[in-house]
C-alpha cells in the first residue's frame, strides 16, 4: 500500500484520472474489499509508525530524566554541603556570641560593683572634706578676726611703714638667703632695700599705704634714675603691700622697662607675699641673660610680648601661691600637707626660654652663660688651701667639670681671673698665711665692708 501510494503521488492528473474512470469499473464488491484492504494496510503502518516513534520519544524522555535527575542530584549535594558549612560557621557564631555576651555581662556587673564602691568611697571622702573645709574656715574666721582685732590696735599709720619693711626684709632673707640684702630706708635716694649678688644689683621700695599717690611713683623714678645713672642698680622693684592702684591706673602686677631697665611693681603683698619671690626671680632672670634695652618703645612687639607674658605668669603664681598662703593660715594640719611643696621657678624658666628665643636680639646669652658657668666652678672650689697655681684643667674635671666646656667660656685662664677677684689675698702662700692670720677671733667689732658707700650706721648684711 505504501509503494501504491508513493507511485501514485507520482501520476499527472490525467493518469489519475484514467485510474478512477478504471477503478470505477471494478465490481462494487471488490471494489469495497479493495477499499478494505487498503485501509487496513495503512492503519497497520501507521500503527508500526506510532510505536517506533513512542520508543523514540520515550528513550529521549528517559535519557532527559536521567540527565535532570543527576543534575538534581549534583545541585541537592552542593546545597547540603553548603547548609552544613553554614550550619558549623553559624554554631561559631552562636558560641562566639554567647562567650561575649557573658563577658560584656560580667563586665557590666563589673562595673556596676566598682562604680558602686566609687560613688561610697567619694561620699565618705566629700562628707571628711565637708567637715575639714568647715574646720578650715572656722578657723580662718577666728585667726583673721584675732588678726583684724591686732592689727587695729597695734598697726598705727606711725608704725606701719617699719612693720611692713620687717615683712618684706624677714622674707627676703629668708627665700634669697644666698643673696646681700641692705636696708636703706634711711639714706637719701636709696630706696628701702638693696639686694644683690654677682649678677643682680636691685634697688626696692616698699609701701604700706592704703593709697599710692602720684608723688610716690615720682620719687622712686627720681631714686631709680639716679641709681642707674651711677651705675649702681640695674633693675628695680616697687613694692605695695596693700591693694592699691600702681601706675597706668593698675592694679597687682604691671612691667614696664625704663632708664634702659627692667621694672617691676607688685600690690596687695599683704594677701599673698610669695609675689615677692616671683618678681625678684623674674628680674634675675631678665639680668642673668643679659637684657639690654634702651629707648625702647612701649608699642613695640618685644615689650608688648613680654608684658602679656609677665602678667599671665604673674596671675597663674598669684594663684596658686594665694591657695598655698589660705591653707597655711588655716590649720596646722594643712601647714605641714604645704610645707611638702616647693614652688618650682622651672615653669617660668621655660617659657623665658622661649621668649628669650624670639628676641635673641635684646639679649647677650652667650655673655651671661660665660658667667654663669665660671661662677659655678667657682662655688665649687675649695674656700682654704687652694691657689690659683691649683686651676689646672686636670684638677677642674676632678671636680666634674667638662675641659671642653671650659675652654668654651675662655678657658683655664678665665677661671683663674676670676678667682682672684673673689679671693684677691689668695693668689700666694704668703698671703695665704696672712689671711689664715686675719681669720682667727678678734677683740674688735669689725663690720664687713659695704658693697657700695653708705653711712657709717647701716652696714650690709651677708645672708
């Protein structure tokens, strides 16, 4: 049937029309059995045709589901391995969390019980501060009405300029006790006081007046310039003991620069004398670095720095040097806690040091260096027995003293000049023996001899 059926896709119209006007012929019977046939023929092929292709298309589904089933497969187990990775990173985690969340608790109780202590340790702490400060002020009350009641009494404007030059002299001599202090309150154009040592000549007055008056501030200038103008002081200081007005309409601390040097007035000593101390070691200062200044102008950066300066560390020392002067009139208990302090200059130093470096125009250092370094060979030498002949470099760095530094500030030399400036009668073993001599007691009342001329009544005082 299938031959037939191709050979007859192959006839033109006119044999397949040939072919029905002759099967039209054929008896109906045969004709019908024919059509039969036929017809069981092709659903006979194309039933063998539909099963070939079913195991066909069944073989493909197959090999397609094996395909996707070992695909799956592949895909199930990375998933696995990958939910168990997680699982174990995740367990860590969990571990990791738990372990720091105990400490951060442990911490936080930690710190609960510290703060705790804390806050009970600072309660008792404030509750003996409360008392002591009660204590402290009772009697601080009761001292300075005590003080107030002989003060009156005692303190009448006729003694008050001697009872404020013993304070100031007591505390100088006892805080620059290496320096000489003269009283010269009863020489003409001198001043109260004179103090010096190898570098510093200061000339200070001092006043315990409730008011400084114009005529005041005229005579110490005229005392100052006539002192500089001889040559004999190279820096004052003006001393207020009460809190009074100074110059420029000012009150506790005011520098100025005038006759070529420093000038310093300090007011309201009274309430804090350590002032005192501050202003002489801040004009020690300026001279041993050897300022010079001379028609300066007060508008200029360099005075205008150095005012600025002065007066901050003026109001810091005024500070806590008052703290220190409350607590030491206050009790017994806090004098000792103060006495345990020193009140170290290294502060100041340092920033003079500064200073000193952005002006190096307005001082001679390496002078001043020289000077200081010779003077401390010097201190250190011995006072008897020793010769100029014995200035020997060797001898000297027996004492700790660098050669090299020597040399720098002039050598064996200089330090042997100026020994026999300070030890004029020891530069022979002759004149050895006779200061040996002269040094043993005497029946007379000699008096040293005053470092510059003054009456035969007032005589220097070696501190």
């Amino acid at each position: 049937m299938y031959s037939f059926t191709s050979t007859f896709n192959n006839f033109s119209q006119d044999q397949i029309h040939l072919l029905q006007d002759e099967f039209q012929q054929i008896p109906e019977e045969i004709r019908f059995s024919l059509l039969k046939s036929s017809i069981q023929n092709y659903k006979l092929i194309k039933s063998s045709q539909i099963h070939h292709n079913q195991e066909d298309i069944q073989k493909i589904i197959s090999q397609n589901i094996n395909e996707i089933n070992t695909k799956n497969e592949q895909i199930i187990k990375d998933y696995q391995n990958q939910i168990q990775n997680n699982s174990f990173k995740l367990q860590l985690l969990q571990q990791k969390y738990d372990i720091e969340t105990k400490f951060a608790h442990d911490n936080y109780n930690n710190i609960l019980s510290e703060k705790k202590k804390i806050e009970i340790m600072y309660s008792e702490e404030k509750n003996k501060n409360d008392k002591l400060l009660a204590e402290i002020n009772n009697i601080n009350t009761s001292f300075c009405n005590k003080f107030d009641t002989l003060h009156n009494k005692m303190f009448s404007s006729a003694s008050k300029g001697s009872i404020g030059e013993n304070i100031v002299e007591n505390f100088i001599n006892t805080h620059f006790s290496l320096f000489q202090l003269i009283n010269t309150s009863a020489l003409h154009s001198r001043g109260d006081f004179f103090l010096t040592n190898n570098t510093l000549k200061l000339l200070i007055e001092n006043k315990n007046m409730s008011n400084i008056r114009s005529d005041d501030i005229d005579k110490f200038y005229r005392d100052v310039k006539i002192n500089v103008d001889s040559g004999s002081i190279n820096a004052a200081l003006f001393i207020s003991l009460n809190d009074t007005y100074l110059i420029n309409n000012k009150k506790g601390f005011v520098f100025e620069i005038k006759y070529g040097i420093p000038i310093v007035f300090i007011g309201n000593v009274y309430e804090n004398i350590y002032i005192i101390n501050y202003a002489i070691k801040i004009l020690l200062y300026l001279v041993e670095n050897g300022i010079t200044i001379n028609n300066i102008d007060h508008n200029d950066a360099f005075f205008l720095d150095i005012t600025s300066l002065l007066t901050t560390l003026h109001d810091f020392y005024n500070e806590i040097t008052q703290n220190d002067v409350k607590e030491k009139k206050a009790a017994e208990a806090v004098i000792e806690c103060i006495k345990n302090r020193s009140l170290s200059m290294d502060f100041f130093i340092k920033h003079f040091s500064n200073f000193t470096s952005k002006y190096p125009s307005y001082f001679n250092k390496s002078t001043s260096n020289n000077h200081t370094y010779i003077q401390k060979i010097l201190s250190t030498l011995p006072k008897s027995n020793f010769y100029t002949k014995d200035i020997t470099y060797k001898r000297l760095e027996e004492y700790g003293f660098d050669k090299d530094t020597i040399k720098s500030v002039g050598g064996i030399d200089a330090v042997k000049e100026a020994y026999k400036q300070i030890n004029p009668d020891w530069n022979s073993y002759t004149a050895y023996k006779k200061n040996e001599l002269s040094n043993q007691p005497s029946t007379t009342n000699d008096q040293p001899k005053p470092i510059f001329d003054l009456s035969t009544s007032i005589y220097p005082r070696k501190i």
